[in-house]
C-alpha cells in the first residue's frame, strides 16, 4: 500500500545500571522533565562530555 517506514537503527547497545537513593533519582528525574529532556539524555551527554575532557587530558 504505501512504503513500509525504515526500522530505526539503535547505535545503543549496551546499559549501565546505577544506584542511588529515591530522593535523588526523583528530583533529578522531575529536573529533567521540566526542562523537557529525559534522564538518560542527560547522563549520556554527562559521559560525553566527561569521556571527551578527561581523554584530551591523555
């Protein structure tokens, strides 16, 4: 009928799971929503921005 949509390719493949306490994960996952972003968009771009400082250090 029409041209099947293309399945998006996920370069993401692996996780990383944390701990930390209740208070924490809700007022950082509520910060993150009322800045319209996501929790894990904030921490890959936190381990971005930390692998690129910390590797033009080597």
């Amino acid at each position: 009928m029409g041209k099947e949509k293309e399945k998006k390719v996920s370069k993401k493949d692996a996780q990383l799971i944390l701990r930390l306490n209740k208070e924490q994960r809700d007022a950082f996952v509520d910060t993150c929503r009322e800045l319209d972003t996501s929790a894990a968009r904030e921490i890959r771009r936190f381990i971005k921005k930390f692998l690129k400082e910390h590797q033009a250090e080597e």
